[in-house]
C-alpha cells in the first residue's frame, strides 16, 4: 500500500477511537489518538487533561474571545505567545500533524486533521456518526453512569467539538462535502466501518 494518511472525525460514544485503533493495527501503521494529546502536552509544558480538554473541547466563552481577539489564523509556533490557551494548543497541534503526515503513514483521529491536512493528495479523510441512543449506551457501558448523565455527556462532547471545529475552520463539523467518508456506525457497526474504511484505502492504492 503506498503511503496514506487516515484522518478519522468522530461524534462522542461512536467507537471512532475503536475504530481508529483497528484501521491502524490491520494497515500495520501508528495511530495518533492519546498519543497525539501526550506528544503536544510535552512540547507545550501543558498537562496531557489541559490539552485534551482546551484542544477539542474548550468552552464556547474560550473560543469567542480567541475568535475576537486574533480571528481565524495558520496557528503558527512561532507566533504563540499572545493567543489564548486553545488557539496556543493548536498551533502546537498542527505543528504535530503536519510533521506525523510528512513522516508517514497513520491514523490521526480528531483534531481538525482532516482540516489542517485538506491539501495533501495522501490523505483519506473519515467522519463516523451514530444514533444518540447507541452513543449513549456505550458511555454508560464504558463508564457505568445514569442514561440521563449519558445523553447529556454525549450532547456537550458534540457541542464542544463542534464549536471548536468551527472556530479552527470556519466550517460545520461533520459536513460529508469535507470527508471522503462517512459511516454511521449505528446502522453499519464497528466491525463493518473498520472493513469499509479498509476498502476504500486499498481502492485507493
């Protein structure tokens, strides 16, 4: 297989990390999920829980005063000092990225990867969906918490990552016209999207 990367989105309690985690193990190729969070908490003096909640879930309060503040930016390094705690995360973030994708193949789930590597011809970009019944009902499985606590955890996870995308992108998360593909693993299951996000790679070899 020749060289691709793998950008998977995902909405809250859908298996994406699952599913991430399953593409990457069967290509043989590293998968950029946690790992991704621990390498930016290393380079920014940040705790990895800092990183992970202002690098994808910041408040929507955080976002608009660094959208007032700075407006839409390339979220460079060099140019951090001033941003606000989320864009300075981003702009570690896509430093990262950008130099997984230059390095080889992989799996990078969230982060705007889909957004920030949109100009490599090497990329695959995924967006996994899912009823909110089913999402909820793995929550509760993985962190034994009420359906009522669930639902709720599922809609502020979507809610955040959305305005976060919106902010990083200007776009609307989750819409098909910046994916290659997108499943919903309520109808298809996890076993299914992992072959079909296979299928296409390999299609695309």
């Amino acid at each position: 297989m020749k060289k691709c990367i793998i950008t998977i989105g995902r909405q809250c309690g859908n298996g994406g990390h699952t599913i991430g985690k399953t593409v990457a193990e069967r290509l043989g190729i590293p998968l950029y999920d946690k790992k991704l969070v621990q390498i930016v908490a290393e380079r920014s003096g940040l705790s990895a829980e800092t990183v992970r909640r202002e690098g994808e879930y910041s408040s929507a309060s955080s976002l608009f005063t660094s959208v007032s503040s700075r407006g839409y930016s390339a979220y460079s390094v060099s140019q951090k000092d001033g941003m606000v705690l989320p864009d300075q995360i981003n702009a570690y973030q896509t430093e990262l990225i950008k130099e997984l994708a230059d390095k080889g193949s992989c799996v990078i789930v969230g982060r705007c990867a889909d957004y920030i590597l949109q100009e490599r011809r090497d990329c695959f970009h995924v967006f996994i969906a899912g009823e909110l019944k089913d999402r909820a009902a793995r929550v509760i499985e993985e962190h034994g918490i009420s359906a009522a606590a669930a639902r709720s955890h599922v809609k502020d996870r979507d809610r955040r990552r959305s305005s976060y995308y919106k902010h990083i992108t200007d776009q609307v998360w989750g819409m098909a016209a910046n994916y290659d593909l997108c499943l919903n693993s309520s109808k298809l299951g996890i076993d299914r999207c992992v072959e079909l996000i296979l299928a296409a790679t390999y299609m695309d070899s």
